[in-house]
C-alpha cells in the first residue's frame, strides 16, 4: 500500500492501545526505561516519542496500558487518551494486552492495533498502515522482519493468551492463515538496555 494514499485517520472503530506496563528489568538505568531521555532529543523520553507518533497517526482513542513505571500525568493528558492501570503486569504481557482489550470492548471497537512504548521509532505511517489492513490479524515488518504494531480484530481476540509474556506471539504462530504483513517505514527497535539506548546517540 502506498503511504501516501493512507487516509489522514484510522477507521473509527479501530483503537490503539500501546503497552507500558512492563519492569524494564534488563535496563539498568537511574530511572524506567520509558521514562530515560532519548539522546540529544532536548529532553523528550522513550515514552513520550512512542506516543507522539502515535498521537500523529490520529486514532480516535488511545488506551496506554500502564503498570511497573509511574507515567507522569502530564504526559498523558490528551482528550484521545485513556490510561487504564494493568495491576497485575507482572504477570507479563498477555495480561496488558488482555487489559487493553477490555476497555477497547467497553468502548465497542471493532479492532485493536497493539504496540510498545519502548519502541519509539515506530512511525505514525506504521500505524495507519497497520490499522487500514483487512486482516484479521496484521504485523508490521520492517525489511521482512516481523514486528510492532499488530492488528487485532475482535473476532481472534477469545484466541489470545491470558497469562505469560507471549502478548500475541503465539496467536500469530499458531494461526498463520489468520495473518498477513504489512510492509512499513521505520523501525521496531526496541530500547531495553542501556546499550540500546546508547546506539541512538
């Protein structure tokens, strides 16, 4: 699909929910990994990036799954916005996700496009890209490789796991008919170690 012929916005019925719940544990940092500047961004963090480009793909709503890290209310004070506070996130992923779903069917979404707050330079064209895809199931590559946002429509959500780390991993693996990918611009990289971080300079 042609970037430049995406709509400016995401089907209404289709919300995003970006995940950041989780410990950070391999990062050894003085604060979350989410909450770490960016290199020589002026003071922007790994949250705050994530976000903004989600905010730039212009989804209806966003549901931030939050957890381990105390997110600044000031970083999500936006009227697309709705926090919803995983208490069991270390349980691990499939809990976020399940927790994410949940407000989405309270909202009676038809879909859900799913990605991490530590992965910032996953570009708002990623987004819609991944959101306007017919595909029950949608993954984002990068270069052929598989990675975030995932599409989610509500018809596999009963399929996803409820416990462990896997979040969609195995939904994906064990219903390769159910699947396509979506050729994106950017990158899924994450940002779970110092090293990580560092090789953004």
């Amino acid at each position: 699909m042609n970037v430049n012929k995406l709509s400016d916005s995401p089907p209404d019925a289709t919300l995003a929910v970006l995940l950041a719940a989780g410990a950070g544990s391999r990062f050894s940092g003085q604060s979350h990994k989410l909450l770490t500047e960016m290199p020589k961004s002026g003071g922007i963090t790994v949250f705050e990036m994530a976000l903004e480009n989600l905010l730039q793909a212009n989804f209806r709503q966003i549901i931030v799954v939050t957890g381990a890290a105390s997110i600044p209310d000031a970083f999500v004070r936006h009227q697309q916005i709705l926090v919803v506070n995983n208490i069991r996130w270390a349980d691990g992923q499939a809990s976020s996700v399940k927790a994410g779903i949940q407000e989405a069917m309270r909202l009676d979404a038809e879909a859900v496009v799913v990605g991490l707050a530590d992965q910032p330079f996953v570009t708002p064209q990623a987004w819609r890209l991944v959101a306007s895809s017919p595909s029950p199931i949608a993954v984002a590559t990068y270069g052929n490789k598989r990675g975030n946002p995932v599409r989610l429509h509500k018809s596999v959500w009963s399929l996803l796991p409820v416990s462990g780390d896997s979040g969609a991993r195995d939904l994906i693996r064990l219903h390769p008919e159910l699947v396509s990918q979506v050729d994106c611009p950017g990158s899924a990289a994450d940002i779970d170690t110092q090293e990580d971080l560092a090789q953004w300079t």
